[in-house]
C-alpha cells in the first residue's frame, strides 16, 4: 500500500509554540496518535484568533471539518516543546485545506504533518455555505479564481 504524502505548509502564514503535555502521551511513552490532531485543532483556534475570528465566526460563518489526514515522522514526547505552522492550499468555492507541520521547538526534527479540510457553515440555515469574499480577498494570492 503506498504511504500517505502531504505537503509542508508554503507560505507559513503562522506559526504557535505547543508543549506536549501529559494527557497527550500514550502507553507508548510517546506523543500519542490522536492527541497530535488535538495540537492542530489549538494551532487553528490561535491562527483565526490572530485573523480576528473563530471557528464559529469567520466573516459571519463558522467552519466545520470535512477531513484529515496525518503523517506521522518521528516521536515527541511529554515536555517536548513544539513549533506548529500553519498555511492554506486548495481552495474551492466552500472552504479550503489547513495544512499543518509540527516540528521541535529547535526545528531539528519534524514530529508530523497534517491536513484539515474546512467547509464554511451557516449554522442558522444549517447547510454548507460559500466561501466568504472577505476571508478569499485576505488570501487572494493563494485562491486564484473561486467560481
């Protein structure tokens, strides 16, 4: 079966300190599986904040997921200090992808990389809705044409 490739982040449009905390460990000793998309859950909430929104209000909408994807690279471990940074790719007309990479702290070694796709809602009408115009504008050299 091939493996699983995603790209880094390009541009890095934002970038947040994580430490791995122990709930974030597994029986392992490790930085555990599911607790790596629990990082990049808090890396996105930092990132909207910095934009001035949330995952409830993006230019009067919220996000949901639509999909993820993990590649997992080496091991972290609890008190490791992380480095997350974030950018978009693959933009349509209702959402876009957040991909993410998770290296140490001192960039010498990368923990992770991810993949979450993102469809604005409008949790009024409870349906999927159109990108917000403001939101592509701030990132028009990444959408190029949404039709």
């Amino acid at each position: 079966m091939a493996r699983l490739q995603l790209p880094a982040p390009s541009p890095i449009l934002f970038e947040t300190r994580l430490e791995v905390r122990i709930g974030d460990i597994n029986y392992g000793g490790h930085l555990a599986n599911d607790a790596v998309l629990g990082l990049a859950h808090e890396a996105r909430v930092r990132f909207l904040k910095s934009l001035g929104y949330s995952e409830m209000d993006v230019e009067g909408l919220g996000i949901i997921m639509a999909d993820a994807a993990i590649c997992y690279k080496n091991q972290a471990f609890h008190g490791d200090a992380l480095c997350v940074r974030v950018g978009l790719a693959d933009f349509n007309r209702y959402g876009c992808d957040i991909l993410y990479q998770i290296v140490d702290d001192n960039g010498s070694k990368e923990v992770a990389r991810l993949k979450t796709g993102v469809v604005f809602f409008d949790y009024t009408a409870q349906k999927v809705a159109r990108i917000p115009a403001a939101f592509a504008a701030r990132f028009a050299d990444l959408t190029g044409e949404l039709t």
